[in-house]
C-alpha cells in the first residue's frame, strides 16, 4: 500500500499522518513539545524541538504500522499561523520562535492604521503575535538580532526547510503575518517601507500544492523517509484543517477548538470587515478566501482547567461529572482569556475570570463554566460572521472537544448550527496537507479528487437542542453583562 505523509505542526505538539492514496486508511501520532513564556505574556518554542518531534513521530508511524519509506510518495506540510523563525545568514536560529499567542507586541500594532490596513490589501487587524509586530518589537527592543536577520520564516516553513534545504513560502501562510497583499497575493510594499523590513529576508510566494523540493539525503537518516521523496508547500493549519474536513465549497465552514477556538467561513472573494476584528486570509486554490473568527485560549483554557481539577482523570469522567449538573442552578461565568484575545475584541490586555463562585461550586460547575464560556466566547464570533453574512448551514467540527458528547451539544445549541463529523477526528489538518502533497506529486489531479478519497464524513450529526435553546440565551446574556461589568460596555465589538 502507499502513503501520503502530513506534518501538522501545532502549539503543543506536532501531529502526524500516514494516509493511503485510496483514503482507506489514515495512521496518526502526536508528538508534544515545551512551550515557553520567560516573562508574563510570552510564548516561545524552540524550533530544533519542532523538528525533533517531527523525526520522532514519524519514525513512530513508520515503525509501528510497518510502512516502508519507499511507500510514502509525498510529503506535505500545515502548521501554527502568524509566528516568527529569524535566521541568519548561515540559515541558523537566531532567537526562540515567537508565537501566535505571543502578547509582547500591543504598541507595535499601533504603527499602522485600520484604514491603511484596508487600504493596502492587509484587510486583518494588527495584534501582538503576528509576524509584523513580533519584527518592529524585536527592531526595538532587541536591534542586535533584528540585524542579523536574513531570512524571515513562519514555523511550518522552517521544519520543512530541515526536511528539503529550500527556503521558501506559499500564500495561506503569508497571508496570515500582515506583510501581506491578501487581494493581489504578493508581499506588501507599504508595509514593508513601513517597518524598515528588507524584502530579501522574505521568501518567494507559492501556492500550497506546488512541490517545493524533495528530502534531502542528511534528512533522511533524522526522519527515516526515502531520500528524493517530493515535498509540498502545504499551508497554515487553518486551511488544511478545512480541507483535511472536506470544506472547498464557497460558504460551507468549520467550527475548531484546539490550543485556540477558530470559525472559518470560506469565501469566493476577500471580505472586507470594515470593524477588522476578524480575519481574512488567502485559503488554499487561487480563486478562494477565507474569513475566520479566532479566539486565542479555546482548548489552552479548558486543560488548565481541567489540569487544576482533574489532574490524570480522563475526558470521560469530565464529561459524566459535567452531565450530571447541567441543570443546577449553581452557575459561575467562566470569561476565558488567559492571554489577551483576538476576536472579536482584539486586546491582548484581556484576563480571564470565574464569576459567581459560591461555597455549593465543585469542580464539574467550573469545567461546565469553562466549555460555556469558550462556546460563548465562539458565539460573539459568530455574531459578527452573521452580520457579515455567513449561511445558516451546518458546520463541519474538529479539535479536542469533539471528544465531549456535553460540549458539541452545548455548542451546536449556542451557535444555533448543525454540527458534523468527519470520521478522522483528530488529524484533519495533517490529512490536509497529506492531500497537498498528493497533487503535488502527481498522485490526485485535483484537491476535490483528494478529498473525495481521504475525507469521509460520519453519518451522525449533532444539532441544536430546543429544549435548552432559551437556557443558553440567557446564560449568553449573563456572559456578556459579566464581560461588560468587567472591561465596559464600549470595550465589546459584537
């Protein structure tokens, strides 16, 4: 049998996949790695862990489900969006990764503005963490690396020059680090003039299915793939879940809760949302957009959580315990930005908070507050896709909590939205990019034909529950009067 290989380089860890040309069959391993915050509001990697994991990983599924290397025709790539790789000139690592979550950079934003953003193509608010912030925080604060800089790179472009020796990017990627021309698809001048950025540090642009090299022979004894085996570009971990979930379709969307919490709408053109507190990026054909609600501390929030009350216990006792006191009227408000948040409030000032604790609480009151807070937090997402004129469709979901019979209820009746179910739950972004690798190779002709042989859709559905709809309005309403008390009425952009 042969294989595509997917890297998904996520934030706490690297997941893997081995996918049959056929799509009959989708092996997978997870591979964690540290994440760092020296100072409060930090978030660093170490990129040599990245690419240790990747080695480890995929050595695992080779090993363990007997693949041959000379069975895998292609490699392809999805990984974290927006963080910063700086290399020098001997294409060494100059400093720690800096991080999409990464909340360092709130006056950097503060060099552009909306309307030049909208002007120039940018059409994404700034905010700490993306590629151009974390670049004019390092110019400030740390010029001696910012002038070693020859080589700019997002995570998932850096583990895979490891695997070719060839530099480069593609456009979902770009799109996603504000230096970037989302309408025409090329590097943005304005900006770059803006920040004092070198253009040659940046990489030419490809398009995500296009090869961009082949396995070196040095990689191959680390990652024990064929040498010569073709390489993809792949793309940002937002895409590729879309696509590893089926969605190529113009108004079909996902609903993620991962490390973060993420609503993707895909679009036939670059929405404009005047307010920018969404996101629009370029998504993986040359003729789509997407538009995408993300929140920074989704699933992040949830584990902490879950790590304080219930450390070593499984999903399964969460949610029985979580079930059994749905009804209670003991209700704290959980608010859950552990590090600033994107949408739709853009303000990496934000904190998080538990509301309503009284002496009756126990710990499954505080887990059902925390998956209440982050649906509702995912709700004023969609509030505004609604307003910018999202479909009334169902919605295809992934991430942890599809684990959370509980938790997907309690979404589809929050979001007012049919939700439904690939039967490969946890890999989706990594059979994505084992999709871009397969037409890259030449194994599909098209992306369609590649999700119609390795994306396949469960026959269950979970859908709003009208028995509990009122219930959760009014408990939506008392999230967003406990948001109001606590950071103003003004401060909210739903």
């Amino acid at each position: 049998m042969q294989y595509l290989a997917g890297i998904d380089l996520g934030t706490s860890g690297a997941k893997l996949s081995l996918t049959s040309v056929g799509g009959s069959v989708t092996y997978g391993a997870t591979v964690s790695y540290p994440f760092f915050s020296r100072f409060p509001g930090w978030a660093e990697q170490d990129p040599e862990d990245w690419w240790n994991a990747v080695c480890r990983g995929m050595h695992r599924l080779l090993t363990e489900h007997n693949v041959l290397a000379t069975d895998v025709r292609g490699v392809g790539f999805s990984g974290q969006m927006h963080g910063l790789v700086i290399l020098d000139a001997e294409k060494n690592v100059i400093a720690p990764a800096i991080l999409h979550c990464d909340a360092r950079a709130g006056e950097e934003k503060n060099v552009v503005s909306r309307e030049e953003l909208i002007e120039w193509g940018i059409l994404n608010p700034a905010f700490s963490g993306f590629q151009m912030t974390s670049l004019l925080w390092l110019k400030k604060h740390k010029p001696q690396e910012f002038k070693r800089i020859r080589y700019v790179l997002s995570p998932k472009d850096y583990v895979r020059y490891r695997l070719t020796g060839e530099l480069g990017t593609e456009w979902t990627d770009a799109s996603a680090t504000l230096l970037f021309d989302v309408e025409h698809r090329c590097w943005s001048s304005p900006m770059l003039e803006r920040i004092g950025l070198d253009p040659a540090v940046l990489s030419p642009v490809s398009g995500p299915c296009d090869l961009c090299g082949t396995v070196t022979v040095a990689a191959a004894k680390e990652i024990g793939l064929a040498k010569g085996t073709p390489v993809s570009f792949g793309g940002a971990d937002q895409p590729m879940q879309a696509l590893g979930n089926g969605v190529l379709v113009p108004e079909e969307m996902t609903c993620t809760v991962g490390s973060g919490g993420q609503l993707f709408l895909n679009t036939r053109k670059p929405w404009i949302n005047p307010a920018l507190n969404t996101h629009t990026f370029c998504n993986v054909e040359q003729d789509s957009w997407y538009q995408l609600g993300a929140m920074l501390t989704a699933g992040t929030a949830f584990q902490y959580l879950a790590g304080l009350f219930y450390p070593g216990e499984s999903w399964e006792t969460i949610n029985h315990e979580v079930e059994d006191v749905l009804d209670e009227t003991v209700q704290p408000v959980f608010l859950p930005y552990l590090n600033g948040e994107r949408s739709p409030h853009m303000d990496e000032s934000l904190r998080g908070l538990m509301f309503g604790m009284t002496i009756s609480c126990t710990r499954a009151h505080y887990m059902r507050a925390a998956m209440e807070g982050i649906c509702f937090a995912m709700r004023d997402m969609m509030e505004i896709l609604n307003r910018l004129g999202a479909p009334e469709e169902r919605m295809v979901v992934s991430g942890g909590y599809t684990r959370s019979p509980v938790w997907m209820q309690m979404m589809a009746t929050v979001l007012g939205r049919s939700l439904c179910l690939t039967e490969n739950r946890s890999y989706q972004a990594s059979v994505g990019a084992a999709i871009t690798a397969g037409v890259g190779s030449g194994v599909y002709t098209s992306l369609r034909e590649g999700v119609s042989c390795c994306v396949h859709f469960s026959d269950k559905s979970v859908n709003p529950d009208p028995a509990r709809s009122a219930f959760y309005e009014e408990r939506y309403a008392t999230f967003r009067a406990v948001f109001n008390q606590c950071y103003g009425e003004n401060q909210r952009t739903v």
